[in-house]
C-alpha cells in the first residue's frame, strides 16, 4: 500500500518582492510615447492595464503542492519519466517569451513523486524571468530534493522568440538542453537508462 511521505523542506530563498503594477503601467506607458507612439489612441489606451496583469498573472502563477511522494521499494533498478511537458518563460536578457517542450526523468531512490509533481515542478520555475539552461538544472535539482534522488536528468527544447523577432531572426531554431544531476553526469550506464525511459516518455532522441 502506498503511503504518503513528507518531503525534505525546500532551500531557504528570498521572497521575490510584490509586483508594483501601478508603476508596471505608467512605465509601460512612458514605454509607448518613448516608442513614438500615442498611448491614447485606440487599440493602446488599455495596453498598459493588459501588460501590468500580463506580467501579474505571469510571474504569479502559482503552481500547486509539488512535494507530495510516495513509498517505493524494489528489488531491481526503476526509472521514471514524463514527457511532452510544455510551458512557458520569460528570457531574462529581452524580456521576450520562450517556450520549451521537457522531459524529466529520475530513478528513485526510497519514494517516488506523484506524476503531476513533475509537471508542476516544471511550470513553477518556468514562470519567472529565466534562462532555458536554468531552468533545467532548477527542475532537476527540487525534482532530486523532492524525490531523494541523485539520479535525475532533464531534457528540454525550445522556441526563443529573441532569436526570431530580432538579431539573428532566426526562424525555425529549436534550441536543445540536457542538465544531468552532478552524481549522475560521472555514471554512464545510469545516464543511458533514464535517456531510453526519456525516449519512450517522447523526448531525449
């Protein structure tokens, strides 16, 4: 019978502070007349009220309990992956959307977390201001607090709306990641087992 564990408490990190969104609008406005346009004029009167909730909703998203587990024990060696988890973010140099397509995979140790857990865990550090690189090496690190795992490793890949919109405007680049947990990246043969079970979860080709 399965049974409900608690999970280690997170690491100690500051609160991020209130977003002011009286000042998110008259500075998105400012924005609109620095850009020469009239804020007043139909189609951007609101713009400022929508980029403020925009940015409220967005880095305010909550993303529900992630540290619910349950006992595991076996005789032989398991892995666990999910795939197809896509979400959203927001590049911390323009400020401009990405989105990425992950699959996270662990061998659990004692517990093992229940499966929507690892979609939350995504989505909860995806929405903040982010570098696809860290955010997978975030995801992997809760995942191994969660679960008690040194084993851990996450694929991802993205669409960068910074790499389309403007510089290089480079349309139809994918950009693909792979953080492995420190302990894992040095054993190879553990490194090849959660890549098969990440294939058949649908990613890490």
């Amino acid at each position: 019978m399965n049974t409900t564990l608690t999970a280690p408490a997170a690491p100690a990190a500051g609160p991020r502070a209130p977003i002011d969104t009286a000042a998110v609008e008259t500075l998105v406005h400012q924005l609109l007349v620095a850009l020469g346009e009239d804020p007043a004029r139909p189609g951007l009167a609101e713009t400022p009220v929508r980029v403020a909730r925009f940015f409220t909703e967005f880095l305010g998203h909550e993303a529900g309990t992630t540290d619910t587990t349950f006992e595991y024990q076996a005789e032989g060696e398991g892995c666990v992956a999910v795939g197809g988890i896509r979400t959203a973010s927001l590049c911390e140099h323009h400020l401009m959307p990405f989105t990425v397509e992950a699959v996270v995979a662990y061998a659990p140790a004692n517990r093992v977390l229940g499966l929507s857990k690892l979609v939350r865990i995504v989505h909860r550090h995806a929405h903040k201001l982010q570098l696809q690189e860290r955010l997978g090496a975030e995801i992997a690190e809760d995942v191994a607090r969660l679960a008690g795992s040194k084993q851990v490793a996450v694929w991802m890949v993205g669409d960068h709306s910074c790499m389309v919109a403007r510089g290089v405007r480079a349309h139809g680049t994918r950009t693909a990641t792979e953080y492995l947990l420190k302990p894992l990246a040095a054993d190879t043969a553990a490194v090849e087992r959660l890549r098969r079970v990440a294939v058949l979860a649908g990613g890490a080709r």
